[in-house]
C-alpha cells in the first residue's frame, strides 16, 4: 500500500522509486503483486505516463487514510503528540494568506521549533486529500464532505472604486447602472461575468474593461482610479479605512460568506495539526475584519 501511495503521489514508477529509496523493478513488483492480490487493475500504464483506473482512485484514497491513521496511531502510542513535530501543509487564497494566515504559521513556528510548514496560497480550492493538505482556509459555503470545519468569519463581497474615479464618472445608485461604468475584475475564466445581487433573482452580465488574474491587480486598479471592482471586504478594508476607496451599492450586497478552517478528520489528532488549527482559529475569531 505504501508503494501504490507512493507511485499516486509521485505520478509514476521511478519518481516513487527515488522517493522510497528502492528499485523501480521493486516498484513494479510491489504493485503487481498488489493488483493480483486484489484481483483489480489499479493504474493504466503507458510509456509516458501512469493512470488510477477508478478502482484504483478509490483505493488510492483509502489507503492513504489507512496509512495516515498508522502513523498517527503509532505517534500516540510513542508519546510524540506531546510536542508537534513534522512538516504542516495549510493552503488559503493569495491574499487572505498573506493577511491573515502568515502570522499564525509564524507565531506558531516561533512556538513549535520542530515543526516546518509548507505553505500553498492560491486562489482556488485544493482537494486536502489529493494534494495531500492538512489544513485549508476556505471562503464560502461549504459541500457536504466527510472534512471538518470550524467556522472563523465572515466576509462580503463589494463593490468599490477610488474617490477621484467617482468623482468624475458618477456614483451608481442600482447594480443596473454599473454597466454604464468601467469595471475591474478579477477572473480569468470567461470574459463574461455574471455578478448577482441580494434579493435579485437575475444576474447581471457585465463586459470588464480590466480582467485580472489575481485580487491584488483588481484592488491595484481600483485604488489607482481605473474603475469598480468587486472584491471581499477583508481585501478592500484597509483602503477603505485610508480613503483610497469608497463602497459602493452596500444595500444590494448579496448574503455574507462564511470563512472556515478545515481538516481531515481523523481518529487521532495530530499534534502539529491539532495545536494548529487551535491557533489559527482563535486569531481569526477575534480579527476585527472577520
């Protein structure tokens, strides 16, 4: 099981053999003896690359929980949940990351020397169990799943623009009057966008003179007097409070989104993992912009 996680996570043979320290010939070995023991394909192989069948995705996740619940059992039985130890791997988006997240690894880093942390800021949702994470900073409202999660926040989604820009262009009084306007947005997905409203059934379909990949260049454009940008309310606070940028349409804001630590539940709490999340969750519980 413990070569199959390997050839998973590595995505073939002799990148699994390296990080086992033995043979691919080993490698190959192990997980043929494993199909025919199980009587399933598990991997379709190619010459340029390794494939999970679906019998074989399923399996890949079960055994990694079975071997994660080994090593977490054997750490409580040997005493060494009484000081965390072993590399944490969290993931946030970009911004919420660096403003919020940041000073937690560090604080707890400075309190746990034996741990190292890995840490994943991007902006958009991981899957903790495939790309192996032990804790996320999730925005928004969560699917069912088999993850634990302990609600922090909440935060809004705005509109807003810099004073000079609605100096000169006007101020929106109804979200229908945002498509005479020059809008920022941060989305690379479509060039048409679709912003709903609170007690509005219909979506709006705006056409974005800017479409940015990442938070920071919308706020940049927005503060810089390019247009209006919708963005989450921690991200804009600041500038708000400086009076680089004013709300806008705040009656029209849809419901909050909840924010939310989440894990992998598990039978034994790690105690890099458990004494994380107990950080984490009481600095963001108390953090004024949540």
């Amino acid at each position: 099981m413990r070569v199959f996680v390997a050839v998973g996570e590595q995505g073939g043979f002799a990148a699994a053999s390296r990080k086992l320290n033995i043979s691919p010939a080993a490698v190959t070995r192990a997980v043929v003896g494993l199909e025919e023991q199980l009587g399933v394909q598990l991997l379709q192989r190619t010459t340029r690359s390794v494939r999970f069948t679906d019998a074989g995705y399923r399996y890949y996740d079960d055994a990694r929980a079975i071997l994660l619940s080994i090593a977490e059992a054997n750490e409580a039985a040997s005493g060494l949940n009484a000081e965390p130890r072993g590399t944490l791997t969290v993931t946030a988006p970009v911004l919420f990351g660096r403003m919020f997240v940041m000073p937690s690894i560090i604080e707890y880093m400075q309190r746990y020397p034996q741990v190292k942390v890995a840490a994943h800021f991007v902006d958009r949702v991981t899957n903790l169990v495939e790309e192996g994470m032990d804790v996320a900073i999730r925005i928004g409202n969560l699917p069912d799943s088999s993850l634990r999660a302990a609600k922090v926040g909440q935060v809004r989604r705005v509109l807003c623009a810099s004073p000079a820009y609605l100096d000169t262009h006007g101020v929106p009084q109804t979200p229908a009057d945002l498509l005479q306007h020059s809008l920022v947005v941060s989305n690379a997905m479509s060039p048409r966008i679709e912003w709903g409203f609170g007690g509005n059934d219909e979506l709006l379909q705006v056409e974005p003179r800017l479409l940015v990949t990442s938070n920071d260049a919308a706020l940049s454009a927005a503060v810089g007097g390019l247009g209006i940008a919708r963005l989450l309310s921690y991200q804009v606070r600041s500038e708000v409070e400086r009076g680089n940028l004013r709300l806008l349409l705040e009656t029209f804001e849809e419901d909050p989104w909840p924010v939310h630590v989440v894990h992998r539940e598990e039978r034994y709490g790690s105690a890099k993992v458990r004494n994380f999340i107990d950080l984490i969750v009481e600095r963001l519980r108390s953090h004024p912009y949540l």
